[in-house]
C-alpha cells in the first residue's frame, strides 16, 4: 500500500474537517478561549486556543496509531475516562461559572498613551505561554478525549499509510486551531459591542459545560453500576 499525492492531500483535508467539526460542541478549551477572550486579551485566547489544538493533534495521533485496539480491549477504559473528565470539567466549569466580570481600569483624561517599553513584550511572551499551557493541559486533564478522537480516527480512516496518517494529524491541528480562533474572534468582538452585558457569556459556557461534566459521569456511573 503506497500513498499518492492526492491521497495524502485527501488524508489533509479530512483532518482538517474532522479538527474544526469536533470543536463545534461545547468543551473545556471553548471555554477557556471565551473566558481568555473576555477576561484577559485576544491574544491570550489564542494562544488557549493553539494549545487546545496541540492536545486535540496529539490525541489524534493515538487514533492513528491504534489505541481503538486497546479500548476495544478492555471496555473498563473508556468509562474510566470518563469518569475523570467528567470530575474534572464539573470543577472547571463550576469555577466559570462563578466568575465575576473583571473590573474596569480607568484611563486618564489627557489621552497620552504610554510608549511600550522592554517588560511590555515579556508580559505578552508570559501571557501567551501561559494561555498555551492552559489550553494543552485542559486537553490533557479531559481523557474522554483520548476516546473521542481514537473512535473518529478509527472510523473516519481505517486504512492507511504512515504518511497518510500523518497528514490527517496535521490536518486536525490546522482545523482545530482554526476553529479556536474563530471562537477567539467572535467572543473579543462581542465583548467589544456588548460591554458589560458580555458578562454572562462565559457564565452560560460554564454551565453548559457543568452539564456536559454530569453527562461524561453519568456515563461512566452506569458502566460501572451494571458492571461491578
């Protein structure tokens, strides 16, 4: 089995549909890129979002290599992943939720602006990795992940090349981090025309995301109620 331009470029495209397609529901990295975007700076949201993407590429490379195998395998992983992502996004989002809108800086009435000195591009450099870290590490912290991205990878493609592979993995990263910074976008634009009113955007993701966490333990209490 060899692998062709177009099939390779094929492999790409699926990747980056499947990358951008799977961003689309609510999840922890949504909402940290909506509250970055509206607490903090776009280019915090960003860098979430670049972060998220990373873990959703790295998830997906399991996929490609075959982890469908091992959870098939034993059926207590899956509802094991589910049980600590849910664990863990019902605190996160808990924590969204209840967040108060931040406050207001004043500015002065001469409008001089204040030339950027040296510190200016370490706090950006800081900001953006620590929006990274946050990002990747809320795909990391989500198991259920793991599972979600073997089952598409394993259906969407079940035969392939080393390179082929690789190019969906690409792919993923590319639509993932698309996707994000879509996301990134539209909540600094809303919060640029909505003003305060913006404030109950990254409460309402919260809760979203409060019952998505109970749904992923729901989940995994059923396996392990018929199961023990």
């Amino acid at each position: 089995m060899y692998s062709t331009g177009g099939t390779v470029l094929m492999f790409l495209v699926i990747g980056v549909l499947a990358g951008a397609l799977t961003g689309v529901p609510i999840g922890p990295v949504n909402v940290a890129v909506i509250h970055a975007a509206y607490r903090h700076t776009m280019r915090r949201a960003i860098a979430v979002g670049l972060g998220g993407a990373v873990g959703d590429g790295l998830y997906s490379a399991l996929g490609v290599l075959g982890m469908q195998e091992v959870i098939q395998k034993y059926p207590i992983v899956e509802p094991t992943l589910f049980g600590i992502s849910g664990a863990v996004l019902l605190v996160y989002g808990i924590l969204t939720a209840r967040s108060h809108p931040p406050a207001v800086e004043a500015t002065g009435d001469d409008g001089d602006v204040d030339e950027p000195d040296a510190s200016d591009s370490m706090v950006a450099r800081r900001e953006t990795f620590a929006g990274f870290k946050v990002g990747l590490a809320l795909i990391v912290l989500n198991p259920a992940a793991i599972a979600t991205w073997v089952v598409i990878m394993g259906s969407t493609i079940p035969k392939h090349t080393r390179i082929e592979g690789l190019a969906c993995t690409i792919g993923v990263l590319i639509g993932s981090s698309a996707w994000f910074m879509l996301v990134a976008f539209l909540t600094h634009r809303g919060k640029n025309v909505l003003g305060e009113k913006a404030a109950w955007i990254p409460r309402i993701v919260g809760i979203g995301l409060i019952f998505y966490a109970m749904y992923l333990l729901a989940k995994a209490i059923k396996y392990f109620a018929f199961h023990s």
